[in-house]
C-alpha cells in the first residue's frame, strides 16, 4: 500500500473510497455522530496518524465548555475507549472459565 504524509476529506469521502495510509488527515466536516467519526478515523490507517476536524469559525461555541465540536469528539473518544476495552481480548477470570466449562 502506498503512503502519503496527507488526506484532505469530506462527508463525500466516507464509505467505498479506499485510500492510501497517511500521517495526517483533514476532515472538513465535522462528524455528527459515532459512525462518521468511526470512519473519518479509518481513512488515517495508521496507529499514529493524526486527524485534524475543522470547524466554522463562531460555529458552535458553548462558553467555557468550549465548542460544541469539542464537546462531541471528547464524548466519541470516550465511547472508542469503551468498545476498545470491551471489544479487546482478555483472559477471562478463573471462576468465569471454570464456569464456562460446567455447561
């Protein structure tokens, strides 16, 4: 696969395109939910790639909390810790093996 030190993109560019890795991505439209954050992170394919969201300048301020595109990626990157931790594999503790063998 070839690799590239930049991706700039759009909602245009989110399901079907297959695209080379890079080290930076630049996403011109802000994800709105999970699943297009999900997919603007999969165009990066690189562990340490780096994606740059961008956002209406005024757009979406809250105050102090910062803005609401702020807002929405701290709540995605909770939710990806989340499913990383369930989803990874683990040893299950002996008493749920032991159990498991029971039935």
């Amino acid at each position: 696969m070839k690799e590239s030190n930049l991706l700039v993109t759009n909602s245009l560019l989110e399901v079907g395109i297959e695209t080379a890795r890079c080290n930076l991505v630049v996403a011109f439209d802000a994800p709105g939910d999970f699943r297009t954050f999900a997919y603007q992170k999969v165009k990066a394919r690189s562990k340490y790639a780096s994606i740059l969201f961008m956002e209406e300048e005024g757009g979406g301020a809250t105050g102090e909390g910062g803005s609401q595109l702020a807002q929405k990626l701290a709540e995605f990157c909770a939710t990806e810790r989340r499913l990383l931790t369930r989803c990874s594999y683990r040893d299950p503790p002996a008493e749920e093996a032991l159990e498991a063998d029971k039935v």
